[in-house]
C-alpha cells in the first residue's frame, strides 16, 4: 500500500490568501484525521472523521479553517484567510477500526508558511 | 482536560547506552497509549501500542514499555540504544471513546557514536 498520501508537501503563501491542504487515506480505512504540529503547541488533533462523517472538530482554531471530506478516498483541510500563525507542519492520517482502537498510520505532512 | 507529559525534551546518550523516556498522562477513565517515532525527514511511525492485557509491551526495533496505572505512566525503554534511533519521541494516548489522539510535546534523542 502506498500509504497516507498529502500534497503539497510544503506551500508558501502570503497572509490572507486561501490555502488548501490535501490528503488520500488508506484504502479501507474508515477514520481520518488532520492534526498540525508546532513548536509551541506540539500536535494536536484539528478534525476527524468516521465513514466520510465530522465527528469532532473541536480542535478546529477558528471559523478561518474549514474540513470535508467529500468520499472515502479524499479529505482537505482548508485555511480562508491565511495568517501567519498558521504556519506549521499539517499531518493528515488514518486508521481501521474494526471493532475497537486501533494505530493511525500518518502521511508526511504538509509544511505551511504563511508570510 | 486531558494530556501528556514528556519529562525530556532533549536526551544525548552514547551509543550502547541503556534508554528510558518518561511519559505520563492525566486522564481519568481507559486509555488506548501509542509510542510514535519521527526520524529526521520522515513521518510518523508506530513504536508500540497498549490496548489491554500485559502491561509490558514490546515494538520494533527493540523498544519495550511498561503502562503503569497507578503512575499512569507509560514509560519508553531500550536496553542498548544505537545512532539510528537519533529521531524525535511521542508518546500519545486515546480514550473516553474518542478516537483522536492526545500527544506529548515529544522527546529529541540524540545519540553520540
């Protein structure tokens, strides 16, 4: 299997523009989640989803970001404005479970600088 | 609210010498706990995970740990530590029924040839 599959792996982009983050999931699994990571905060859970479903988005920052997750094979994680607090490394990741928790396999990330 | 700590944020051993990497976490009900590797330039990858039975818990590359309830620790340890393990270390827990994950800040290992 290829993996969790992100692009772009790094983006650039100046301070109020749309920045649109991409991730293709495992084939079969059937949760997915973006997390994003900094120096400051460390990694924390934005969204997840369950069968293509929001089911927390609690850790969303603000209205600014947005998620869908439009079929099995696709989600984005989207940031309209852009700041450039939003820099950081953007890790989108999935898993299988079957009948109770199981390991979430994680893609390479995106890294965001917003300037 | 729930969380991880990491005790270390940085370690610097040489090689062969034994590791352990502390890591508790507050959280009052069962927790699913995951031990995750970041090499330098690669993504994270699975070390081991606790679900439920044996509290002593073996992974890849011979890395083991222990979950200790009444500590609620979830400890990192590897007899013999070698330069390929030089990467970045989180420890990481679920519960409640959520299914995110809650991460340490994560620990940079550093080991001297």
């Amino acid at each position: 299997d290829a993996g969790v599959i992100q692009s772009p792996r790094h983006e650039v982009t100046e301070m109020g523009q749309e920045v649109t983050l991409r991730c293709k999931p495992i084939s079969g699994h059937d949760y997915l989640f973006w997390y994003r990571q900094t120096m400051m905060r460390g990694l924390e859970l934005l969204i997840y989803f369950n069968n293509n479903v929001p089911i927390d988005d609690s850790g969303m920052p603000e209205d600014r970001f947005s998620a869908k997750m439009p079929n099995a094979s696709f989600s984005t994680l989207k940031i309209q404005p852009s700041e450039p607090r939003d820099s950081a490394v953007y890790f989108c990741a999935s898993s299988f479970r079957d009948r109770g928790p199981d390991t979430q396999y994680f893609g390479p990330g995106t890294r965001l600088t917003v300037l | 609210a729930q969380s991880v700590s990491q005790h270390n944020h940085h370690v610097i051993l040489s090689e062969a010498a034994s590791l352990e990497l502390g890591c508790n976490y507050s959280y009052g009900g069962t927790v699913n706990l995951f031990w995750y590797v970041q090499y330098p330039g690669q993504h994270l990858q699975l070390l081991l995970k606790y679900f439920s039975g044996d509290p002593l818990v073996k992974g890849i590359k011979g890395f083991e740990a222990e979950f200790i309830k009444s500590k609620f620790s979830f400890n990192l340890r590897k007899p013999s530590v070698q330069w390929s393990d030089t990467a970045e270390y989180f420890c990481a827990f679920s519960g409640g029924g959520a299914d995110g994950l809650t991460f340490g800040k994560g620990t940079h290992l550093i080991i001297q040839p």
